[in-house]
C-alpha cells in the first residue's frame, strides 16, 4: 500500500495518522504555484503499478484549488500505471448544493463526484458527506463514514443530556448519537429561506430546563444555525450547551458567534485546519476511516 497526500497542514496532518494506523510509510506531494495561481503537482516517487495507492486530500479553502490539485494527481498516478487509487477526502466540499433548490441550478456535489471518479478514481472514502444519496453520482465504491459514535467513545459526555438535532435533516445523525450515549434525542424546527439564506430557529416543545444539551451536526460553516439554536435553547432554561460537529469551517466570525451564543465547547474531527482557541477540541477520526479502507483489498 503506498499512502500519498497533498503538501497542506490538514490533509498532512490526517495522513499521518492514517498511515501510522496503517502501518505505512508516509509519502507527500511535491506541490508550487504559477506567478500566474495555477497549480503544480509532482509524484515524490513512482508507485508500483499493481500497489494499491490511498491519496489524501482534504478539500478546504479555497476548495477549487484543492480539486485541481486532485485531479492533477490522480492523472498523474494513472499515467504512471496505477490501477488501484483509493482517494481519501476527509471533508468532501460542495456537497450541500446536492439537488436543485432552485430552478435550473448547478447540482455542484454531482459535478465534482462524475469528475473524480471519470479521471480515474477507483474508490471514495469521506467522512460524512451532507447527504449520502449524493455518492450514487461516483457509482459504485463510494463510502461515507459517520464519526459520531467513534466520537462519543472519545468524548467524556454526560449521558442524561439531550442531544439535539439543528433540523429534521440532521435527525438521524442525532440519533446516532444519543444510541451511543443512551441518552434522548429531538430536532429543532430550522427554516431557510432559499433566495436569501436567512436562517429561522422556532421553538419547538422540548423541555431542556436545568438540562445539558448536545446539538450535532455535519458543518459548522458561518455558525449562524448553532449560534440562534443555542441561544434559543439558553432562553428556554438549558445548563449548556455542547457541539458535535463533523466539519468545522468556521468562516465570517463563526467562533466569536457561537461564544457570543454561550455554547461551552465544540467538538469536532481533524478533517480541516485546526482552529487554536479554547472553544474548540479535535477528534482524530483517521483510524476510524483506516478501519473501514482495511474492508477492501
């Protein structure tokens, strides 16, 4: 198995541990940039052509770049005779644009899947992309592995909270969670306004008085969706107010949102940069995606 990752902290930092956990050698990409923004990308040595070669590459800001660079280096790997490119995107971008929400829109994730997997992509590993449906556009082969049990078994959480969900939508992710703890699990009524992005926050009956509270979700972005439900449920009586999150891209102000919110902690997986502030703590989620690429020879 050759292991093989973009140069960037987040996908190096990941593919350190996934390589440890997998008991192989570590190889980088050589990587510059143009005066001119376009990409370069050079293999640091030439994989065997029957070995099995896992890339990773995580897609954080700017995501088109980190694209570009992966469609640059699968190519390359293909060039070099590589049949079996396993490609690891611990945070999978463009993904929330998953169907048309407005008339004639771009389906953005069903772009980026047919790409990959048309230049030669073998295998897809993600943790927990926004909707699973959307890897039917990879095809066959594509996994999306949720982290929030393996998050639990890391996190000393109280067992008597209530987890809760953003929205419907993210229902499930609570559920998982709260089978893991033992503990109930509800959703809050999220509405959006589809033109402008405004997001609303109803009260729903839930009682949380003198409870802690755990709300889980796939992306923390603009904060804005935790921020209002944290401050919803705070004025509804709750202790505190804990996250679980996959991702967290906290862009535009979203750390001082949700302390301005009163949420007490934010737990999150090393799928993008580590944020260094005290509201933030990472769980390493690479050996659990180690465990499902051992499923496939």
């Amino acid at each position: 198995m050759f292991v093989l990752t973009g140069s960037d902290e987040a996908s190096k930092e990941f593919a350190k541990s996934l390589a440890r956990s997998l008991n192989e050698k570590l190889h980088v990409l050589v990587e510059k940039k143009f005066p001119d923004g376009e990409q370069y990308i050079r293999l640091p040595e030439i994989p065997k052509s029957e070995e099995r070669v896992v890339f990773v590459q995580t897609f954080i800001p700017v995501q088109d770049t980190m694209i570009i660079k992966t469609l640059l280096t699968i190519d390359a790997l293909r060039e070099k005779g590589v049949k079996n490119i396993d490609l690891i995107v611990p945070y999978f971008a463009y993904s929330r644009q998953d169907r048309e929400f407005l008339p004639n829109e771009a389906v953005s994730i069903r772009t980026v899947l047919k790409i990959l997997k048309d230049m030669g992509a073998s295998r897809l590993f993600t943790v927990e992309i926004h909707k699973k449906d959307s890897l039917r556009y990879f095809g066959d082969n594509a996994y999306s592995i949720s982290p929030y049990e393996y998050m639990a078994r890391n996190i000393n959480l109280d067992k008597e909270a209530i987890v809760l969900a953003p929205d419907l939508g993210a229902l499930d992710r609570a559920k998982i969670l709260a089978s893991s703890l033992g503990a109930e699990f509800d959703y809050l009524i999220k509405k959006r306004n589809r033109v402008t992005g405004e997001i609303r926050i109803e009260p729903k009956k839930i009682n949380v008085k003198n409870k802690n509270v755990i709300i889980v979700d796939d992306i923390i972005s603009t904060g804005g969706t935790i921020a209002k439900a944290s401050k919803l449920l705070l004025s509804q009586g709750a202790s505190n107010i804990k996250v679980i999150v996959a991702h967290a891209l906290m862009i535009n102000g979203a750390l001082n949102k949700l302390k301005e919110a009163g949420v007490e902690r934010v737990y999150a997986c090393n799928t993008l940069y580590r944020i260094r502030d005290p509201l933030m703590e990472y769980i390493d989620v690479a050996p659990l995606v180690a465990e499902e690429i051992r499923k496939w020879p």
